[in-house]
C-alpha cells in the first residue's frame, strides 16, 4: 500500500486520478479510504505544505467518486480540527445535503465568509445545517434570518450558541408576527434588545405571552411591564393624534375667521396648548405639521429659533413656544439668554432663506 510519503509527491496526484479514473467503483471508495485515513492519523503532525498536498488529493478523488463516498468522507473529517479547507468547501457546497450536512453542522474549517457565503447560495436543506452548529456569529445568523424558511428561522433562534446583530434580530421580530412559535423562541432569548423584546409583545397573541410569562417566571414582571408600556404608547398615540385633529379644526376656524395671526399663537403657547401651539405656528410657517413637530421634540432650539425669526414673531412669543417643548417647560437662565442671543443674531432675510430652503425640502417631489 502506498505511504503517506508516497501521497504527498507532488506528482502522485495527478497520477492518482488517472488511476483512479479506470477503476472499479469499490476500488474508487478504498482508495479515497486510504487517503483520508492517513491524513487522519497523522493530521496534527502534518505541516501546511504537506497538510495542502492532500488537500489537493481529496479534492481531486472526491471529484470522481460517488455519492456514497462522500458521504463518508465527509462524516470522517468533519470533526477534525485541523481539516483541509479545500475539500471541506467542496463537501460544504456540494448539492447533495446528505454530504454537505456532517461539515455545514460540525467542521471548524469553515469561516463565516464562507458559512455566509453558502448560506446565501444553497439550499434551505442547508441553511437548515448550518444553523445546528454549535456557535454561530452575527455575519452568518444575518443571511440566515434573511434567507431561511419556517424551520430554519426557528432553529437559529433557539440556538443559544448563535448571537445577532441588531438588524438580524430586528428582521427575526419582524417575521414572527403571525407565527406564535417563533415569536416565543425569539421571545425568551435573554439577549433580545428592550426596543425588539417589546415590539414583538405588541404584535404576539395572549398565548405566546403567557408562554413566555411560563417559562421564565422571573421574567413576568419585565413582560407585564413591556405589555403596559406598548399599551401606554398606543393609547397615547391615539390620543394625540385626536388631539392633533382637534387643534386643527380650532385652528382652521381661526385662520376662516381671519384672527390667526402671531398674538393668537402666543396665545396659545402662553396657555400652554402645545398642538394649537404647533399647529398654528405650521399654518404661519408655511410648514407642514410634522416638520414643526419635530422641530419641538428635537434637542436643538435653533430650528425653532429660525422659524420663529422667519415668521416674525417677538421674542415673548418665541420664548414662550420654546417653553411648550417636552422637558423645557422651565428652561435654565444660562439657556435662556443663549437662545435670546442666537435669536437676536439671526437676520430675518437669512432666516427666511433658510425656510425656504426646508419648505422646498419638506414638499413632494413631482416629476
């Protein structure tokens, strides 16, 4: 029988194939037997070059050999730590899953470009094996929960060794609405974001909460807790939104009546009627309303500032809009007269540029 030595002439390879080529189907199987045996037993004492000249053995024999072969080959090194990464490739992307599965789930030669790149190429069959795996990093759990189907969504989920990105999980919350057990899957994963975790309890059934409530009974006060916040924000969205609607009409009545004009807008903010206040100052703007909305919940005063400047408001009644912002109701001396100062800078032709240019930009666009 030929040695280890004898496989790794540079030569034989090719002699090897050509052999192999003419031969009967069992002796096809003993040969690729032998070779993969002796890289086996000798792995860990191989160097990279010799480790590459068998490398390029297997690739070549499993070329030509059947299904049946490869299988084998594939069950036998998979669990090698040190694998050639060619012919583990190879087997990782062959079309039959009966071979690639062994390597897809267990080799460690496979990186994650090349894990993602399959999961991006092949079948669900296996996407399916690659999520098995032991571990599983956020460049390869982000193709799987874009590409993978029932199973294969529900496997990477509740596979502890797998972690994801932000945008993995963000699509992993996305596509469990409607679908009870992935969403509880997702659902008790402890690394879920607060963000994700209560959005996928705004959109999950009574079951699939009360699931979750028990399996981790410790986690029931956090899920109550989650539940009621979404509550709290949908019953406020409605709110406001009805508030908008009211403010509006008491709005348009005005403006009909000819009265809508900077005194009535200070009125308004002095009273402390923030979407009167808003709605008014988008109506005397020019504005839509969700521009000046924004501008009121943003950080930064200067917005409103130009605005303010633009539309030729006093100082009083700039204040006194600034002081309807959510947090800002009292707003500190040292910021006060910051933003007097930058109001008093600005130049109402500058400002009015300015305007212009977000009217032009906050309008659709029209072919």
């Amino acid at each position: 029988m030929p040695t280890s030595q004898t496989y790794l002439h540079p030569n034989f390879a090719s002699q090897l194939r050509s052999y192999v080529a003419r031969s009967s189907r069992e002796r096809r199987a003993e040969v690729l037997r032998q070779v993969s045996d002796l890289f086996i037993e000798y792995s860990e004492q191989y160097s990279d070059d010799q480790a590459g000249l068998f490398d390029d053995v297997l690739v070549q024999l499993a070329a030509i050999v059947e299904k049946e072969v490869r299988v084998v080959l594939a069950e036998r090194l998979a669990p090698l730590s040190k694998a050639p990464r060619k012919i583990m490739r190879l087997l990782a992307f062959d079309d039959d899953i009966e071979v690639a599965s062994p390597v897809l789930v267990r080799s460690q030669a496979l990186d994650d470009a090349t894990l993602a790149e399959n999961a991006r190429t092949k079948s669900q069959q296996h996407l399916l094996a690659i999520s098995r795996r032991v571990t599983l990093s956020e460049i390869v759990t982000d193709v799987l929960v874009e590409r993978g189907h029932a199973q294969v969504l529900l496997n990477v989920a509740g596979n502890s060794g797998a972690k994801f990105s932000s945008k993995g999980f963000a699509i992993l919350v996305g596509r469990s609405e409607g679908d009870d057990g992935l969403a509880a899957c997702v659902g008790s994963r402890p690394d879920i974001p607060a963000h994700l975790f209560r959005k996928l309890l705004a959109a999950a059934s009574e079951a699939v909460r009360a699931k979750l409530e028990a399996e981790s009974p410790g986690a029931g006060h956090r899920i109550r807790q989650a539940v009621a916040e979404v509550t709290d924000r949908m019953h406020a969205e409605v709110d406001d939104a009805t508030r908008l609607r009211s403010a509006q009409a008491a709005v348009e009545e005005l403006q009909l009546a000819g009265r809508l004009d900077a005194g009535a807008l200070e009125a308004f903010a002095t009273a402390g009627a923030f979407h009167k206040t808003v709605v008014a100052l988008a109506v005397l703007s020019d504005l839509p309303v969700r521009v000046i909305e924004r501008a009121m919940r943003d950080k930064c005063r200067e917005m409103l500032l130009i605005i303010a400047k633009a539309t030729g408001l006093s100082w009083p009644a700039t204040r006194a809009i600034l002081r309807l912002r959510p947090g800002d109701s009292r707003q500190a001396g040292d910021r006060a007269e910051h933003s007097l100062a930058v109001f008093e800078r600005l130049n109402p032709p500058t400002a009015r540029q300015i305007l212009d240019f977000y009217r032009a930009r906050s309008r659709p666009r029209t072919l």
